[in-house]
C-alpha cells in the first residue's frame, strides 16, 4: 500500500472514531437534556394589587422613613398596566389580581356608581378578582352588573344572595401552568353590613370562616390536587396573620391579604401560611416568584413594587380610557374649593390633620359640642408646593370621605360617650387580632382623650375632657356623626340610644366645602386631641406578634 493511500485509510478510521464518539455524545447530552427536563424548575410570578379604591391617576403617597413623613408621585392604573407588561414580558408564567375595594373611594368613582370601570379593567389584563368590603356600597345589583362587567373570573367564597344561601360568585378558581396546579380562594369580611353602612349589603348574606372554609380548603387541596393553594382575603392585617397559624391554614401556602391598607415589603410567617398586603391606592404592586420542582416549592422572592410613574410610564391605551372614563365629572370634580398651607393627610391610628379639619367643619356648622368622624383610612395626601398653599378640589373632598351622607345631630350622656370611645378603642388596639375592628380610632372634635392602648378592653381611657372641661358622666352633651343609612334612628357612629337625634338637611361634602370657602386656607395639624404616650404622636399600624413596620 503506497503512502497516499495508507494516510486516507488512516484519516478514514479517526473520522470513524470521532464520529462514533460524537454520537455517544450526543446520545449522553440527550439523556442528560431529558434528566434536566424531568427535573426542570418552574419558575411562576403573582402580581397582587389591592384597595386602589378608585384612584385612576398618579398622586401624592405617604411615606414614613427616617422618623419623617415624606411625600411621594405614585400610583395610576395607566402606570400599573406598563409594570404589569413589563413583568409578563420577563415572565409569561405571570398571574394577575386584585384583592378588593377597586370600584370606590374616588369621586369619578361614586359619581359613575363604579361603573366607568369595567372599560377599564378589561383591558389591564387581570387574571382574578375578588370583591373586597367596599364594593358592595352602590347595592348588590350594581355591584354585580360592575364586577360581571370586568369579563375577568371573580370569586369569593362567602358572599350569598339572601336567604336561598346561593353563591354569588365561584368560591375558587384553579390555574394551571406547564403542570403547576395553583389554587386561589376568595374570602371577604363577614363583618361588610356592620363595617359598612348596612342598607349597602342590603339583599347580600356573608359567612364567616367557621362556615365551610376548612372544607373547602381540603377540596381544592385533596380533591381538585393542586399543588400550591392561595387565600385571597379581605378582612385586614390582624386577622389575616392570625389565620395564618390557625390549623384551618394548615394546606395553605400563601394569604394574600387585603383591606387594612399595609405595606408588607416581606411575608409575615404564621405557622401553617405566609400573609402579604401590598398598600393602597394603587401606589404598590405585591411581587410574588415561586419556584416549582416536581410540584412542591422549592424557591420564593418577594418584593413590593413601587409604582413610580418616571419608572413605568403611562401606558397609552389606558391613559386614553381614564381620560374617556373622567371627561363627564371632571369640570365638576376638578373646582377648588379652599386651600391648605399644611399637609393634609391619613394613615396614623389615632389623630390625622385631615379629620381634624373635617370634623372642626362639622362642629363649626352644628355648632355641637363633639363633632365625630368615622375612622377611615382612605384620602390621598394634599400636599403644598413651594411655600404655596395647595388647592382642594371636590375630587379630593370624595378621596377624604368616600361616602356624601347627611349630617345627623343629638345628645348623649358622658358615660355613653365614654362607654363607646372604650369600644371604639378596643376596635383598633385589642391585642387579641380577632377583636380588631378596621385599627384606626374614630377621630373627633371637641373633645380631648388621653387613653393607653396598651390596657385591657373598658380600661383605656386616662382622662376625657370637652371644651376644655372634664367631662361629666351624668352629664348630656351635643354630639353630630354623618347618618349610615340602615343604622337605628338613634345610632350616632356605633354609638346607641343617643337623644333628641336630628337629621340635618345639608351632607357632610357641603359642610366642608362652606367651611373652606369661609377659613381658607386652612392650616390642620396634630393638637393632641387624641394623644396616647406609648404610641407617640405618630403611630402608625402595629401587628400584635410580629415585627411589621409600616413604611
């Protein structure tokens, strides 16, 4: 054999090697690929937004950082859809909802009974919704005309049309995603026609968590096999991290948990479930990453979006819809009607300028010796700029007080008023979580209260005094509150029995807008009309057992 022909034979053979070993290389990356894919991670994303309460645009959001009170741009639903795409582009394994308390709390809002948004909603691309307590507050029949009108699956569990026990909307839904089983529940307060005013709920029963939740856990977790199962619940902070260690949360992953407006920025760990609440008003998304391995979670992150309008620029179509959705109310809604050089704001437990301002309206027009507020959480910060006072529109009075009721008058005994301020007391700071009602003291004028949170329920209060006077037990005094259509005749703001009631023919909007055409601007502060030591002048929510800090 000649030399050419030895070096083809030659060449020939170590092409056959390599070729063989290629194949065998191949064939073990094939194998390995096919182990990796069996043992693949799934990596699944949850978006939470919750108590937007109406908010369409940007605005002014408290902050509490350094021991200050800061103010920042956040919010607006054109911004949440772009975070909301950008977030599905990283991930298309990304779940959407909401927790409740979407349709009230603006003027646009109440002006259109909730009904600018389904247009709206449709197309942020929400995966699920769940009613929250406030969405009750334009009667059953809107409200279901409302939430059907999203063509986005709406569940909650406990919620029933009257008398016939029939659900008024599925009481879970199941999603499935590259053979991930999710499971989410719906859940809303049982306390809705006591918390809220009780003609709203008219037509509606609710259940409370004693009433078919266990078994229906066990149903989407044994029956329907899924393998993570979600509460979505509306009924606050305390009871929510309460639940989280009842044995009735022993199958559930996560609480999704809604209403008391909290910033959790990491889950709370209960013993059976993890509880998150991602703020209000649409300034925060909740971020939720669960990694999935053979359908058990092996991985998670958390975080709580900020929703920063130089961050997320406003997406074009929704812009358009809110603009369309506001044009019939907004020449209305956009008048200023005073002015404040002072930041006007909510969010403390016990005194806020805000209600002071509001409640020295009522007082200053009924000419009362206590005027009352209920206490609400909702109201955008109205905040001045440069040294110039800042403008209060109508739309701002609709963010302070979410409801326009007319304004009720009466008499009531020291001892009444005192008995129910210790009520209202253990509403916001019992230190049993199942106790607490709403966490934000009713807020007054008038009337001056030093109390400890810290003591047992009827014990709270140090000293009351009423004109600068101390306040008498067998003594009457004039009282007003704003009528909650469905209460007794002679029910103040929870308060029974009271004397001589009157219903005045103006509403509360209207004592506040004359109040600030004739003071304006006005200049509200803290004058500790409301003052308990331990929690200082500023206090924010505390969640019994934990180290939650809102901020």
């Amino acid at each position: 054999m000649n030399f050419k022909k030895r070096i083809k034979k030659i060449s020939l053979l170590f092409s056959g090697i390599i070729a063989i070993g290629l194949f065998a290389s191949c064939q073990d990356a094939k194998k390995q690929g096919q182990g990796n894919n069996k043992d693949k991670t799934t990596k699944i994303t949850i978006l939470q937004t919750a108590d937007i309460h109406g908010q369409l645009d940007a605005h002014p959001e408290l902050f509490w950082e350094d021991e200050e009170i800061v103010f920042k741009e956040r919010g607006g639903l054109a911004h949440i859809k772009t975070l909301f795409d950008k977030e599905r582009a990283e991930n298309p394994n990304t779940i959407i909802f909401d927790g409740g308390d979407l349709i009230q709390g603006s003027g646009y809002a109440a002006l259109s009974e909730g009904k600018i948004f389904p247009d709206i909603i449709k197309h942020m691309d929400y995966d699920l919704i769940v009613p929250g307590n406030w969405e009750v507050v334009y009667g059953k029949k809107i409200m279901m005309d409302v939430l059907q009108g999203f063509e986005t699956p709406v569940i909650v569990q406990n919620m029933f049309h009257e008398k016939v026990k029939k659900e008024l909307f599925p009481p879970y839904w199941i999603k499935e995603i590259e053979g991930v089983k999710l499971g989410f529940i719906g859940i809303n307060d049982p306390d809705v026609p006591v918390r809220q005013n009780p003609i709203f709920s008219k037509g509606i029963d609710f259940s409370g968590l004693e009433d078919g939740v266990k078994e229906l856990i066990q149903k989407v977790k044994k029956e329907k096999k899924v393998d993570a199962l979600f509460l979505v619940t509306h009924f606050g902070i305390f009871k929510q991290v309460e639940l989280a260690s009842n044995p009735i949360a022993k199958d559930v992953d996560y609480i999704f948990g809604n209403d008391t407006h909290e910033r959790v920025r990491q889950p709370i760990e209960g013993k059976y479930a993890k509880v998150t609440e991602p703020g209000a008003f649409g300034s925060f998304v909740g971020k939720l990453n669960l990694y999935f391995k053979d359908g058990e979670i092996v991985d998670e992150e958390y975080e709580l979006i900020e929703v920063d309008p130089k961050k997320y620029p406003a997406d074009p179509e929704i812009a358009k819809l809110v603009k369309e959705a506001k044009a019939p109310y907004k020449e209305h809604l956009e008048t200023v009607v005073g002015y404040t050089t002072t930041p006007l704001y909510r969010y403390l437990t016990a005194e806020n300028p805000m209600d002071n301002m509001i409640t020295d309206a009522a007082r200053w027009k009924t000419g009362v010796d206590i005027s009352i507020s209920n206490g609400f959480r909702f109201g955008n910060p109205i905040v001045p700029e440069n040294g110039k006072p800042a403008p209060i529109t109508r739309a701002n009075l609709w963010n302070l007080l979410p409801v326009n009721e007319k304004i009720k008058t009466g008499r009531a005994s020291g001892k009444q008023i005192k008995d129910w301020l210790e009520n209202e007391m253990h509403n916001a700071f019992a230190q049993n979580p199942t106790e607490r009602f709403g966490g934000w003291l009713v807020r007054f004028s008038g009337m001056e209260v030093d109390f400890n949170s810290q003591n047992e329920k009827g014990e709270r209060i140090q000293s009351v005094t009423v004109n600068g006077e101390k306040m008498q037990e067998d003594e009457y005094y004039t009282i007003s509150a704003c009528v909650r259509p469905g209460d007794p005749i002679d029910n103040l703001c929870r308060m029974p029995n009271v004397k001589d009631v009157e219903v005045k023919d103006y509403t509360i909007h209207e004592v506040v807008e004359e109040y600030l055409q004739k003071k304006s601007p006005v200049s509200p502060g803290l004058d500790g009309r409301s003052y308990c030591k331990f929690l200082g002048e500023k206090s924010f929510s505390t969640v019994p057992g934990t180290n939650y800090e809102f901020h």
